[in-house]
C-alpha cells in the first residue's frame, strides 16, 4: 500500500461565534482521522471550538481566469454602498 | 536561512505573459495556485518551500533530544509544545507547496533520498540544556528574521502559512531565552555551559541566512519575484544587531575578536563565519548529517505499519458504509 491520503480542508469556527473558516489543509485516511489531525495542527491555541473538514477534491471552484467577467457585475454597482449616497449633517447619523 | 542557496530556476515563458506577471507582482497582488505563473516561479518556489519545510521537520530532532532529559517538568512540557508546533509548521508549509503541484509523499522521497536539502544548521549536534536555549534564541531568532518579512511574498499560500507561523514562532525564541537567561544567572558551571552553547552555535546561525550577496547568483530573480523580500547580508546585519544587545544582558561574549559597533553604518561590523565549512555542511559533511537523516528515514519505515493500518482502517468503513445504503 502506498497510495497517498487524501487531502482535506479544515475550516474552523473561532470563540465569538463567528463563520467557519478556511485555515488550511491536511492529509488523513478518513474523517475521522482528519478531524483529530485538525484539532493538532489548527488548534494548538485554544483557535476554534468547531472544525469541519471537506475532502478537497469535493470542493468545486470558479476558475481563476473568469475573475473579470465573474466578478464584473458587482463592480460596476457603486450604487449598492452606503457611501454612494450624500446625508446632509444636519440629519444625523444614518 | 531555512530554505539556503535556492537556484532560481530558469523560465521559458512567453515574454509577454511574463511582463503581466511581473506587474501583478509589483502591484503587491497574491498569485494564488490556479493562476498563471512562470514555470521557473513555480519550480523554485517548491524547491523553497519544500526546504523550508524539510527544516521544520528535521530541526525537531536536535530539540526532541533534549525532551526526556528537561531539568524540569514545566520546561520539558514547554519544549514538548515547541517541537509539536515545529511539525505542525512543516505541515502548513508542506501543504502551501502541494499547491504547486508536487505531492507529499514526493517530497518526503525527496528529504529521504537526499535530493531536497534542510537548513545547514541542524546538522550541528545538541550537546547541554544550555544549546536548547542557544538555538531557541539564536536559531529561532535568525529563523523569524527571514520569515517575518516572508509574510509579504507573491505566494498566496506561502504568505499564509508564514503569517500563521510568525504568529507562532515568537513563543520559540522568547522560551530558548528564558532558558539562557536562567543559566547565564546560574551556578558558575550553569553560565560556562551557556557561553559554550552561544560559542558553538553563533557561527552556524550567521551562516543560516546564506553566503554574502556579492556570492549569491540567485536572489535578483527570486526578489524581484517577491519570494525573497531582503538579501542574505541585510538580514545577517540585522540578526548581528538585534542579538549583541541581548548577549550583553545576559553576560555573554560573541565569540568574535573583531565584534565592534560602526557609529558610521550603526550597525555591528562582525567576522565572516567560514564558508568553507557551510559548503562542506551543505554537502553532507557537517557533524550530524547522516544522524538525520538515518532519523527520518527510520521514522518513515517503522511508521509504515501504522499508516497503512490507517489506510485500512478507513477502507473498511468506507466499504461499510457502502453496504450499508
């Protein structure tokens, strides 16, 4: 046997309640394994209290050359920031 | 430093793909994996990193040495902790090179058989407690210098892993102090042991960042490329600067005659270490090479048993689960 573990992304959940988060990757035979390698590797400082793990060839990407034309739409709409639009300071904080 | 005299490689690309590259680089973006990149940015960076890592797995064994012979339970907990981070930091490290397109287990075939080199300084024995402080303040220390601006190069990956790292790294060289500075106020065999320890390994750190640039052919490629951030003698001068300071508190001499601050450059003029024996270091020769490397070829095959048990372990349940639905 010699074939190569495969490779998992760990995603960890921090104290504050916040998002998951990717924090990198790992080799292990199985889950399970890939989980407690995460808790060693990720979580040597007191850094999560959830991980996930999801093997990488599992994780369906957009392709870094359509970056223009994929994220385009949302450049050209200034409009959806708050700063796009002038208050007049007597109106107080909005 | 911990990836030494790595050779650009050269990079037959279309000139103009290589032009946008460069300008993506000199505009300070991330290049991540997916991306386009030169096939010479892409070789060297995994001959870098992959040494880099390699020195992070092999520097645990001058420290893991010492740990079931700590003077104390906190100490050897603590030195316990640094040599578990310093796998977890080849691991971060190996992984950002998996994402160049060479696998794990080649780049263990590569450490095993010789043909990807490690940081000359591990070759040099752990003899006292006392070289336990000396390289967790000495040799962390050059180790931080190089990798705190490294956390600024193209490599998306590679930044990462060496911001998680650096986050990491100033506990190693903070507890190597804390130990010389416990034996430097010590009995007077306690402080002799010290300055032996600073002794043996202040060359050998001087020679981690790598020959003189005036020697090195290969860095005006890899910085303008933004894998490497300074030069081999900027960062030396700037490790020299930082330490004397820190020998002085302590008590200690650098054992360098011609040591003397220069009003003009503010900084320490220093000797040379002698290059003819980080040469020799390099090919194999230094006092602990073959130790190493024997070490981790020994681990990788008493450890095959237990992979492949793994492997089968997860296999069967796989098969179980199939079975199951």
């Amino acid at each position: 046997m010699s074939s190569e573990w495969p490779l998992w992304e760990v995603f960890i959940r921090g104290q504050h309640g916040l998002n998951h988060r990717h924090v990198g990757s790992l080799h292990a035979p199985d889950p399970e394994m890939a989980i407690r390698n995460a808790r060693d590797v990720y979580t040597r400082r007191n850094e999560g209290v959830s991980i996930w793990v999801v093997k990488s060839a599992d994780i369906t990407a957009s392709s870094p050359s359509d970056k223009g034309p994929m994220f385009e739409p949302s450049n050209s709409k200034v409009y959806r920031h708050p700063t796009f639009y002038d208050i007049p300071d007597e109106v107080g904080h909005m | 430093m911990y990836a030494q005299m790595v050779i650009s490689e050269a990079t037959n690309d279309d000139p103009a793909k290589l032009e946008a590259f460069q300008a993506r680089v000199d505009a300070n973006d991330k290049i991540e994996p997916k991306e386009w990149m030169p096939e010479g940015y892409r070789k060297t960076l995994i001959r870098q990193i992959g040494q880099h890592a390699h020195s992070e797995i092999v520097g645990q064994l001058p420290e893991g040495n010492w740990i079931t012979r700590a003077p104390t339970l906190e100490r050897k907990a603590i030195l316990l902790a640094k040599v578990q981070d310093e796998a977890g930091h080849g691991l971060y490290l190996y992984c950002a090179a998996e994402t160049l397109g060479v696998s794990r287990d080649e780049m263990t075939e590569m450490l095993l058989s010789g043909r990807m080199k490690y940081s000359s300084i591990f070759n040099y024995p752990t003899l006292t407690w006392a070289d336990i402080g000396a390289v967790g303040w000495l040799v962390d220390g050059a180790a931080i210098m190089n990798q705190v601006p490294l956390q600024r190069t193209s490599f998306g990956p590679y930044s990462r892993a060496m911001i998680r790292i650096c986050k990491e790294e100033s506990f190693h060289q903070r507890q190597g102090y804390d130990i010389m500075m416990k034996m430097a106020k010590g009995t007077p065999e306690q402080k002799e042991m010290a300055q032996d320890a600073l002794n043996r390994f202040w060359y050998p750190s001087l020679m981690m960042f790598g020959p003189s640039d005036k020697d090195s052919v290969h860095s005006a490629q890899s910085m303008a490329w933004k894998i490497k951030i300074n030069t081999n003698d900027e960062l030396r001068q700037k490790f020299v600067d930082q330490t004397v300071p820190q020998a002085e508190y302590l008590g200690l001499t650098i054992p360098d005659p011609d040591l003397k601050w220069n009003e003009e450059k503010g900084g320490y003029d220093f000797s040379e270490p002698d290059w003819s024996e980080f040469y020799d270091v390099l090919k194999g020769n230094g006092p602990c090479n073959r130790d190493r490397i024997e070490a981790r070829q020994e681990a990788w095959e008493k450890g095959r048993w237990f992979r492949d048990a793994l492997t089968a372990h997860a296999e069967k349940r796989a098969a179980r689960r199939v079975a199951a639905e």
